[in-house]
C-alpha cells in the first residue's frame, strides 16, 4: 500500500512543482517517483500477502507483479516524453500528474480485494485520462478523442456498477472472499441475480479492455489521442484492466464456468476477426495499431477463458510483450510523425536506409506483436494457446492460429515499407532518451523469446 | 433511522430490482438513441442513481450497512466524472458550437 500511497503523492508533488515553474525537474522527480514505488513493491515480494484495510487490498504476488509491469512501462513511457509536451503547451507539468494518476488508479485495479477498489481504480485511471485524451485543446482529433471516451467510459461504468450492485445483492458482500464462499458453497442454487451480475460485469469490464463487440469507441480515441497518450492507454491501462478482469472471474466465479465461458468464447472469436480484418484494410499506422491492439485484447481472453492456475503467467508474459513491443512502435510512430508530418504507412517508406537502428527496432517489435519465434510474443501467444488447449477449445485455438497469420500479414506491411520501398526524405534525428527506450524495450523483447524461464516462474 | 430502514423493508425486494433495471434500461436506451451530449449525460447519470437505489434496498434489506456506503463512493466519483465531462463538452462546444454527437464523425476507418 506505501507504494500506491507514495505514487498518488508524487503526483500531487509534481503538480507543485509545475506551479513553481520547475519544469527541468518534473521527469527526473517522475522517474525517481517511480523508482522508488518499484523498490517498495520489491519489499513488499516476500512479506506475507493478507488484505489489508478491512479487505480492501490485496498485494499477493499476481498483484506485485502486474503493478511492477505496469510502473515500468509507465517509466517508459516517461521517458518518451522528453520534448514531446512542450511542443503543444506551457504547462507540462499537469500531463506528467495526469499520468501518475492514472498509473495510481491501475495499480488499485491490479491489486483490488473488494469490490470497491475496483469501482474506485478503475474509476481513478479512466478520469484521469479522459482529460489526457482531450488535452490538445484546439484539436479536433483530441476532442472528439475525449468526448467519446467520455461517455463511453461513463456508460461502461453504469453496467459494471450494476453488475457489482447485483452480485451485493446476490451474496451479500463486496469482499472478494466472501463472494468465493457464497459461489463455492452453493454452485447450483445461486440466486439469478448473481448470473446477470456476472453478465454485466462482462460488459463493463469488456468496454474497458476494448473487446468486440464493445470495442468501436477503442479506433476513434486510440487515432485522436496524442500518440504518446495513446501509448499509455493500450498498453498500461489495458494490462490494469486484464488484470483486474482475470483476477475477478479466476477468484470468484470458476465454479459457475459453464455459465459465462461460452459468453467469452464468442467475444474473443469475434474480437479476433474484427480486429484483425480491419486492420488490415487501414491507411494509417495509428489506426492499425488501434485495430491490432483490439486483436490482441481477444487473445487475452484466452487466458481468461482458461481461467487456470497457469493463466496469470499467461497474462503476464502476453501483456508484457504487447505493452513492451506497443512502446516501441509507438515510439518511433512519434519520431516518424515528427518529421513527415504524417502516420501513415508511407510515412515509413525507406526508413531503414537513413536509420537503420530505429528500423531495426520497429521491425522486431513487429515481429514480436505478429508472434514470430525468439521474440517475446511468441512466448505470449505459446502460453496462451497451450493454456486454452489444456481445456480442450481446439476449435478456439485454431481460430486464433488463423487470426495470427492475418496479423503477419499487416505487420509486415510496415517492415516493406521500411526496407523496400524507396526513400523520399531525410535522417530523423533520434534524441538519447528514445535510443535508451528502444535498447531496453527490444532487449527485453529478445531475451524474453530466447530465455523465458525468467519470467514464467513469478506469479 | 430504524423507521426508514423499516418503509424500505416495507416493499418487496423484487419491487425494487424491477423498478431499479427499468430505471437503468431507460438511461442505457436514453444513451443509445438521444444526440445531444447533455442529455447523453442524464442518461448516464439515471443510471447510475439506479444502481444507487438498488444498492441501497439490498443494503436495508439485508441489514448490512456496506451497501450505503458503496453509493457514497458512487456519488463521489460520479460528481467528479460529471465535472471532468462537462468540461470537455465546454471545450469541444468552442471548437464546433455545437452539443450534437454527430458533429463529431471526423474520424473515420
């Protein structure tokens, strides 16, 4: 808990500092923020996990893990801010609280233990960044970004505050133990208030993941939003949410499976296919990048579909070579956009010649978002599919098998188009905070495909 | 207090959960059909006022206070959502003069 409190105090400390006009020190005091949150959760690894404040929290090892996850890649996406706000305004400082927030708000999310807390974090990391969408103010992209992330985010709040009113009713409890015990004790006589409970909270919780089919505001923000945003919210916010999601159904409600695996089964097939074949048809780098990280919010149903013990790893390792390949695509989609004014494919045309580093980057992590062996997405999508397949949904893994070889297909239109196609324009200058980003990102990336035994032991 | 506790209990829980989803089920279609962003904000609104009420009869019903406070925090949170929302429609309003959700097509793909 010290780290999440420490993490909301930073935020406030930041926005101080913006008053004080300290704008030199708002990343390092960031970074530092957040280095320090790390090494609370470091301590925190081998104390014993009981909930904490009357139940409320819950910091076992599933909950240590996803918040690391989730603070590093914030730690990124800091890092890629240098230079990037000041562009478009004066007060940098509100973006940089904004973010921690946020971040605030997805660690309740991944460690909650009452119901509450979910209600409460994931309400915290959505206000937050209702305004980040929106806050190029003159843009009409931002705007309309915000508007509609708005109000879809405040509709998907209404249906996962009736689902938890009617599990209340249903068992008595917002206590993430005592809702277990009530489904436990009595698996086939629950009330029927606990199904459309159970139903509603897919809903809600699927609006936030971007799931089909309640995934058409996902393009829209993900297109508006400034791309570093954008950048934070497919990758941090979508890790929080899963994790909340699979923490939820895998403590709760395995024994009432044979209920709500069939709903899921169908959502993450159509997610796929809808996700994957409009990709494909897209212009723009963004948009396809939107539309890949919906296809990549179906494979991570699997993991909730299997709902076994082997499916938080799955999560883990799945979330964190998304996020890890998402922030380097993301970030070089900034550089590109920065020089050609445009995200586009054809913005990238024959960038390997002038850079070949930041060419090199993008295409592995291309091939890691495609799933292609010795990268960590492969990694990913193997667990997922292995932990799917031990339930026996062979149809399912086929479909998915399918979907991923759609996925190469637009993943690798980026990669021709930066070492074959012709180049129409200059070297982009690429600053030592990108270069550092993109080192780690795909050496982490590469040392997950080659050795993943590091990792898959955690949880 | 004991005394309002005991009108609650006085109507049937059923009574309540069906007036409660028809409360709901008119803010979602309310979202759904109507254009204008204010409006779409009552609706949201409306639902969420009817998952307070439903917790609220689940919580007299049941004799457990957890309930009522689970709609404080709905409260607080909602009134913080509605001060983020309606500066944002502040703010797209300068840019479009217009409150309609159709204004707001630009993009597309």
């Amino acid at each position: 808990m010290s780290a999440i409190i420490t993490l909301s105090l930073l935020a406030i400390l930041v926005l101080y500092l913006g008053l004080f006009k300290a704008r030199r020190a708002l990343l390092p005091v960031s970074l530092l923020g957040l280095v320090s949150t790390l090494v609370l959760y470091g301590i925190q690894w081998d104390g014993q996990a009981v909930p904490l404040y009357s139940g409320m929290v819950l910091f076992d090892h599933y909950a240590v893990a996803f918040s690391v996850l989730c603070v590093l890649i914030t730690a990124l996406v800091l890092l890629l801010s240098k230079n990037y706000f000041d562009a478009g305004s004066t007060h940098v400082a509100e973006y940089y609280a904004l973010i921690l927030f946020s971040l605030t708000g997805a660690l309740l999310v991944v460690s909650f233990h009452n119901l509450a807390m979910l209600f409460i974090g994931i309400e915290i990391m959505s206000v937050a960044l209702y305004i980040l969408a929106g806050i190029r103010k003159k843009d009409f992209a931002s705007n309309e970004a915000a508007l509609k992330y708005f109000l879809m985010g405040a509709f998907s709040t209404g249906f996962l505050l009736f689902g938890i009113a009617l599990l209340y009713g249903a068992s008595g409890s917002f206590d993430l133990a005592a809702i277990k015990d009530y489904v436990v004790s009595n698996p086939h006589t629950v009330s029927p208030l606990l199904y459309g409970g159970i139903l509603l909270l897919i809903v809600g919780l699927a609006f936030k993941v971007g799931a089909a089919p309640f995934h058409f505001w996902t393009p829209d923000v993900y297109d508006g939003a400034p791309i570093l945003i954008t950048t934070f919210m497919s990758t941090v916010v979508k890790t929080a949410a899963f994790a909340g999601f699979l923490r939820l159904f895998y403590s709760c409600f395995v024994p009432l499976q044979d209920f709500w695996i069939p709903v899921l089964l169908i959502m993450a097939v159509v997610t796929l296919f809808i996700g994957n074949i409009t990709a494909l048809i897209q212009q723009s780098f963004k948009r396809m990048l939107a539309y890949s990280s919906i296809s990549h919010a179906g494979y991570m149903l699997f993991a909730i579909i299997a709902a076994g013990p082997s499916s938080a790893e799955a999560v883990l390792v799945y979330v964190g070579a998304y996020s890890l390949a998402s922030v380097v695509a993301f970030g070089v989609l900034i550089l590109v956009k920065r020089t050609t004014g445009s995200d586009h494919f054809e913005a990238f045309n024959g960038l390997a010649k002038k850079n070949p580093y930041l060419s090199l980057a993008l295409a592995i992590a291309m091939l890691s978002l495609a799933g292609i062996p010795l990268t960590a997405g492969f990694i990913g999508k193997f667990m997922m599919f292995s932990s799917v397949l031990a339930d026996y949904h062979v149809l399912l893994v086929v479909l998915a098998v399918v979907n991923a070889a759609i996925g190469i297909f637009y993943y690798f239109r980026v990669i021709v188009a930066m070492y074959f196609k012709p180049l129409d324009r200059d070297q982009i200058v690429v600053n030592g905070y990108y270069k550092t980003v993109l080192t780690v990102a795909i050496l982490v990336t590469l040392l997950l495909g080659v050795y993943p035994a590091w990792i898959t032991g955690l949880i | 207090m004991e005394t309002i506790v005991q009108e609650i209990q006085g109507v049937p829980l059923n009574h309540y959960i069906l007036f409660c989803s028809l409360i709901f089920t008119i803010g979602v279609i309310g979202v759904l059909i109507r254009r204008n962003v204010i409006i779409i904000m009552m609706s949201i609104e409306l639902m969420l006022n009817s998952v307070n009420l439903l917790l609220t009869a689940f919580s007299a019903h049941s004799g457990d206070a957890s309930g009522q406070v689970f709609v404080f925090f709905i409260m607080a949170l909602a009134a913080a959502e509605v001060a983020v929302g309606l500066a944002i429609i502040v703010m797209v309003y300068r840019n479009t003069r217009s409150v309609d959700i159709n204004a707001l097509n630009r993009l597309r793909g």
